[in-house]
C-alpha cells in the first residue's frame, strides 16, 4: 500500500514563515555590508538589482536571468543531496543579500531620492523572485529530507521516479516565472529610463 505524507498547513506556513526570516537576514547583512564595507558595486553581490553599471539594459536583464536560473539549477541539484538543506538557506540568505545591498547603492548614490527607485525598480522583482526562490527552496528541503529518509530505508525505491517528475514539473515552472519576472522587470526599467 502507498503511504501518503501529508504535511499540516500550519507546518507549511511555519516553514514558509522561516525561509521568509532567511531573507530578511540577508537583506539586513547585505545592506550593512554594502553601506560599510564595500561602496563599489559588484554585481556577484547585488545580483543585478541596483543600477545599470556599464552594459545595456538587455544585456543587464538577461544576465540577471541567467544568474537567476543558475541558482535555481543549484537549488534543484541540492535536493538530491540528504545534506542539502543548509546550502539551500544559504542560497536563500544570498537572495536577501544582493537586494539590500541594491538598495543600499541606490540609497548612497541618490539619498531619499532612492526611496521611489527602490519601490518602483528593486522591489517588486525581489519580491517576485523571493517567492520563486522560497518555493525552490521550500521544494529542495523536501526532496533532500526523501533523500535522507531512503538512506535509512524508510522510503520505497519505486516510489522514487514519479517524485522525481514532479520535481522536475515544478523547478521548470518556477524557471519560467524567473523568466517572466525578469521579462516584466526589463520593461519596468527600460520605461523608467525613457520617462526620467
């Protein structure tokens, strides 16, 4: 007979509640590391959320999807890992990172002018992507902890293959919304420019 986990909504909520506090930890370090330690904006940092710096605005867009999607290809890969859980809060607390550095570079380079360029540019693609890479996340501790439970043999080898579909499924959906937030954030940009 199947066995059927089932995850109670208050866990789930608890769950999501706590991967919400890993960004939000990074995006405290991120803006205190930003406004103290490095006034040079590096892109490996804020992730390609703060000002455009040297390229073109497409150029800026699709690079920030492709580091996007290769981070999701890394949440992917770590739930097939019994340890992958650590690296997956990491990844999350990267995420948070690079926006509040991004707001700290918009905050040092235009003071309180920043105020409408972090609401209008940095923040609804940060919280766009904060859901894709909450639910990346929320997927890998999942399929690491089935991982860690096949090691002990508490799982059934044959339920292995239509998980892993699913898995699949979901990580190319949220590969696709990544595409669609970048999309939508590249209009965004390219329409504030034109308009300043």
């Amino acid at each position: 007979m199947r066995r059927i986990s089932y995850t109670a909504p208050c866990k789930k909520s608890l769950m999501i509640y706590l991967l919400t506090c890993v960004i939000a930890a990074g995006i405290i370090a991120g803006a205190v590391y930003q406004s103290r330690l490095s006034p040079s904006p590096s892109l490996l940092i804020h992730q390609y959320s703060a000002p455009v710096y040297g390229c073109s605005l497409s150029g800026y867009a699709i690079k920030g999807l492709l580091l996007n999607v290769l981070l999701l290809f890394i949440a992917f890969s770590l739930g097939f890992f019994a340890l992958g859980q650590p690296f997956g809060l990491l990844l999350l607390f990267y995420k948070g990172f690079g926006t509040g550095s991004a707001a700290s570079i918009l905050y040092y380079s235009y003071g309180l002018k920043a105020v409408a360029k972090v609401m209008i540019l940095t923040l609804p693609k940060a919280l766009g992507l904060y859901t894709v890479f909450i639910l990346a996340v929320r997927e890998l501790i999942r399929a690491s902890g089935y991982t860690l439970a096949c090691w002990y043999g508490k799982e059934r080898s044959d339920e292995k293959s239509p998980a892993l579909k699913l898995y699949i499924i979901k990580y190319l959906v949220l590969v696709f919304i990544a595409m669609l937030i970048s999309a939508c954030d590249a209009a965004v940009n390219l329409l504030y420019v034109r308009l300043s």
